[in-house]
C-alpha cells in the first residue's frame, strides 16, 4: 500500500489549507510496484496524475479521510506486506469548517484561523504494528539537519525504514520530476545510511524497493 499526494484540510465550501505535493512520488512507488508484480493499492491526496497501469487507486481528501482508508488495512487478513506512506498529511487543519463561504467584510482585517491537529497516521501504524508485519515505511521532508530529524522520525514513529527527502535543493521534494533522498533501514540498534544522489522520481522508486525488497516476507511464508 503507497499513499501519495496532500491532503486539503477545509476552512470552507471553498477554501484549504494544503501543499505543494504533486503526488509524482508516491505514483512512482506504486507504478514500480506494480511492474514487479505486486498487488498495489494507492490511497491519493487530491492530484492530477493518472492512475498507475494494474494499480488500485482510493482517492481521499483530508488527513482524516486519508486515515480512515489507510488505519484499516493493517487489522486486515492478512494485512499488506508493506505500507509506503509518501503523502504529504498536513498535521493541522481548521477547527471549525464554515457551512458557508466565509466573507471577506465579516472576517475584519486581520482575519485568524484556529487550527487543531490532525490523526498521526504513521505514529497509529507503527503502533498498531507492534514490530511485526507489515514492514512500515515512513519519509521524512526536510529543510535543514536531514540526518538528524529524519533518525528521529524513524524512531518517534516506529517506522523500520525512513526516506529522508531533502526538499531545500532545486529539484528535489514536492512538484518536482527529480528528488533526492536518503534510505535508513533500521536494523537492531543499527541504522544502515543509504544516501542517493539527485534522479528522477521513477529511478528513485527503484532504488527504494530494491531496499525494500529482502526485507519483504517471501511468497508463502
Ligand atoms: O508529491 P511530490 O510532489 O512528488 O513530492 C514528494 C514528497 C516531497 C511529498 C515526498 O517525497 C515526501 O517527502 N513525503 C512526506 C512529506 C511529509 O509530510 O513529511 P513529514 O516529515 O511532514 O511527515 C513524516 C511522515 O509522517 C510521512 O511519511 C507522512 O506521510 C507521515 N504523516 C505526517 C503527518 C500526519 N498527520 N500523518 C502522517 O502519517
């Protein structure tokens, strides 16, 4: 399972909070997946990029519709044998959701909105994993000490590998064809560092499930 894209977090009928994910990363993990053989469900944020050939595509909008589609897949049987999470979740959203579109003469001239947080998908998946199947991987956006936040985040949320995505460089992170990342694989106490040089988006999902891939369980096992 692959999530992919932002999520639009509502202020009102027509108006959210989201980002600048295109969803071309998490496209490219599902569509190299997919050619593998595997059987691919993608859960996509609000993108406009065609579904990947033999994938099965879930399309959400908010990080609490993304969670309500992603949080259930663990509990199945069996469950997946990875979860991917490449969407760019946003960790707030407005507290309140107008009914109506909100006026310009109603809000006064330095208009506030009051944000509350959103479900941590990742964290309630690497809790819910409890260190067993699936094998749970987690990204990591960085504009600054990439290493450090990002052997953090692999920790704080229970993920057993991380990609660190430098989105500071020209050509790298969200809307672009290319991106640069780096691959922690947690083993142990260990952390294995697999840094990647700039490529494009396809390429680097190759080089990702070829990390992946020996530390999937074995058809039939
Ligand atoms: O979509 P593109 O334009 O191709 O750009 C790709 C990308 C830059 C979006 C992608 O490579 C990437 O880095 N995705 C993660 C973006 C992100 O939200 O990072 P984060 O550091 O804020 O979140 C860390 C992890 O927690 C992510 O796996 C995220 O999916 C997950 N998360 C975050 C918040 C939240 N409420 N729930 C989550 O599950």
């Amino acid at each position: 399972m692959v999530t992919a894209g932002p999520t639009y977090e509502a202020i009102d009928p027509v108006r959210f909070i989201g980002n600048r994910s295109s969803g071309k990363m998490g496209f490219a993990l599902a569509e190299s997946a997919a050619r593998r053989g595997a059987q691919v469900t993608l859960v996509a944020g609000p993108v406009a990029l065609e579904t990947p050939r033999g994938v099965t595509r879930k399309n959400v909008e908010s990080a609490r519709e993304m969670a309500q589609a992603v949080l259930p897949l663990v509990e199945q049987n069996p469950p997946p044998d990875c979860i991917v999470m490449a969407a760019a979740v946003a960790d707030h959203r407005p507290s309140e959701v107008s009914a109506h579109k909100r006026k310009k003469q109603d809000l006064g001239t330095s208009p506030t909105i009051a944000l509350v947080e959103n479900p941590d998908i990742l964290r309630a998946l690497g809790v819910a994993k409890q260190g067993i199947a699936p094998l749970l991987v987690g990204f990591a956006a960085e504009t600054q000490d990439l290493d450090a936040y990002a052997r953090r985040k692999l920790r704080e949320k229970g993920c057993d590998v991380l990609i660190a995505n430098n989105v500071a460089e020209a050509g790298s992170g969200f809307g672009s064809d290319t991106n640069r990342v780096t691959i922690l694989v947690r083993r142990g106490d260990d952390i294995d560092v697999v840094p990647l040089p700039l490529m494009p988006k396809q390429e680097v999902a190759q080089h990702i499930w070829n990390q992946l891939l020996p530390l999937l369980p074995r058809p039939g096992s």
